[in-house]
C-alpha cells in the first residue's frame, strides 16, 4: 500500500466508528475489476478485501474514498427496504441498482485517484481488459446480457473520461450498448458533483433514463425509482414542513422488508423517488394513521424511522 493510500485509509479511521482494515486475497492479473471488492463488518471492525491484487492502489482509494465522501455526509446513500419475496428478483435488483449508484459516485473517485496520481495508464490497460473479458462481443442483437452491457459501460466511460484513456474499440464491440450508455452518461460528466443535492438528481436521473432504454429495446424495466430508497437532502426548512408538502404516500406492491406488512413508500414531489417505506401499525385505523403522517414534521418522521438525511447547504 502506497503511502498516497495509507493517508486515506487513516483519514477514514479517524472517523469510522471502529477501525478499518484492508486485506488482499488473490494474485496480480491482467484485468482489473472493480466489483470485486468485499467489505465484511467484524464486530466493530470493517475489513475491506480485494479478491484480486490487480491495481490495489486504485482498488483500496477507490472503497476509501467513498467511505470518506459517505461518512463526511456527502454522498447520498441507497437502501433496500422493499421485497418482492423473492430473493433471486431482490438480488438481481439490488445488482443493477448498487451499480448505477456506484457509476454516478465513481464520477467523484475517479477523477480524484487520476488527480493523485494513483490511476495511471496501467489503471486503465487493466479496465479495459477487465471490461472486455467479462462481456461477450454484441451479435448486433439484443440479447440477455444488454442490461449487463450497458452497466459495465456506463462504469467504463466514467473511467475513460476522468483518465483520458481511449476506449473507442468498445464502441466496435458493443455498438448497442456503446451507444446508449454515451447517452446516459453524458449528462453525469457534465454535471456539478460538489454539492450532495446534485449528486442525488444525478443518481435518480440515471434510474430514470436506464428505465427509459429498457424501455425503447423492449426489455423489463428496474424500476428504481420506486424500489430502492435513496438518501434524502432536506434543508431546514423541509425539515420543518409537514410531510404532506414534501412527500406523496404511495401504496407499493412489494413487501417492507424488515416487518413483512404491506409497505407504503414516500415519494420525493420533486423526483418521485423513494425516500422513506412505512408500513401501518395493526392497531391503527388506515384514515388515522394517513391523516397523522401527512401532518407529521417532516424532521419528526424521519427521527421517528431512524432514518438518515443529508442537510442541505
């Protein structure tokens, strides 16, 4: 570990609630992967373990910056507080949103390691490598992998952009693929990502925009919007409206994944993204407990769900 690396990985722990380890598992290759990387919580310890020892550098300030932006209160977080009792659908679901969210977050890491020092040219033979070994080459045809194309390159020309690699032969590859994912990046490349409410637009716009494609090549949709909760940034004077300003209740399909009741999701008015799931207590009459949330503070719910926010500056 370089020491660029190790001062990250002390400005975490001066932070962390507990102590923050890193441990590589495997040997050096010529590929990297980015989403081979584990982090396992050991009591009050957090190992994070690179199953490949490929650009550790890169792979280490890549989890530790994240981390940072995240415990800083910068990066709005995504949670999963919702099922369709179903594991296999929660985990392919839960797959595909991890990664949209992580495209839009490494925007941020990305350019910061190529401003150090620590993606270099080798960083990026390694990524290019590392794309074209886990996708099959486009029949010119939509096809079961097309989602899995269009994520991983989504990820691929964020990396492009922040080193300044040139990975045009994707283009060759993936034309399908290529072509969308340009479409559905450009607008996060040329986005402000310095404020915490911009960064949350961008990640809600991307669930939209990704729904959208599936939507032109005829494929099933994700879905994010109303699946995965995702932080919200609320100013003061948000905090102190009643939830009916803010929020719209709506009566979900799927399942509150912790009580195992039907789950109501509280959908941002500005984005319509979900920003809350409730579910009723057995004990309260529907029109009683609709009535008492809508005038609820805003600040008091999410006291209430324990649930974090981001204040907005």
């Amino acid at each position: 570990m370089s020491p660029k690396i190790e001062t990250l990985l002390n400005a975490v722990n001066e932070i962390y609630p507990g102590k923050v380890m890193t441990r590589v598992s495997g040997e050096k290759t010529d590929e990297l992967h980015v989403d081979r990387v584990s982090q396992e919580i050991l009591g009050d310890r957090l190992l994070i373990e690179l199953a490949e020892g490929t650009q550790s550098d890169f792979l280490f300030g890549n989890e530790l910056l994240k981390m940072l932006l995240t415990l800083n209160g910068v990066i709005p977080q995504i949670f999963f507080a919702l099922t369709f009792q179903d594991d296999t659908l929660d985990q392919q679901l839960i797959q595909i949103a991890t990664r949209m969210h992580r495209t839009v977050v490494h925007t941020i890491t990305y350019r910061e390691l190529k401003k150090q020092g620590v993606l270099t040219t080798e960083t990026a033979v390694s990524y290019l490598a590392g794309v074209q070994s886990e996708l099959t080459v486009e029949n010119g045809e939509l096809d079961d992998e097309s989602l899995w194309r269009l994520l991983t390159l989504l990820d691929a020309l964020v990396f492009a952009d922040a080193s300044g690699a040139d990975f045009s032969e994707l283009a060759d590859m993936y034309p399908l693929a290529y072509t969308a994912a340009t479409k559905l990046v450009s607008p996060i490349l040329t986005a402000d990502l310095k404020q915490s409410r911009h960064i949350r637009r961008q990640i809600t716009q991307l669930f939209a925009s990704v729904d959208n494609t599936l939507t032109e090549w005829g494929k099933p949709t994700v879905n994010a919007k109303e699946y995965v909760t995702v932080t919200s940034v609320l100013s003061q004077r948000q905090l102190e409206l009643p939830v009916s300003q803010v929020f719209t209740i709506f009566h979900s399909e799927m399942t509150d994944f912790q009580t195992k009741k039907t789950a109501y999701v509280g959908l941002n008015q500005v984005d319509s993204q979900n920003s809350f799931v409730i579910t009723k207590p057995d004990n309260q009459d529907s029109a009683d407990f609709f009535k008492a949330l809508y005038k609820m503070k805003v600040g008091d719910l999410f006291k209430q769900l324990a649930l974090p926010y981001i204040d907005r500056k």
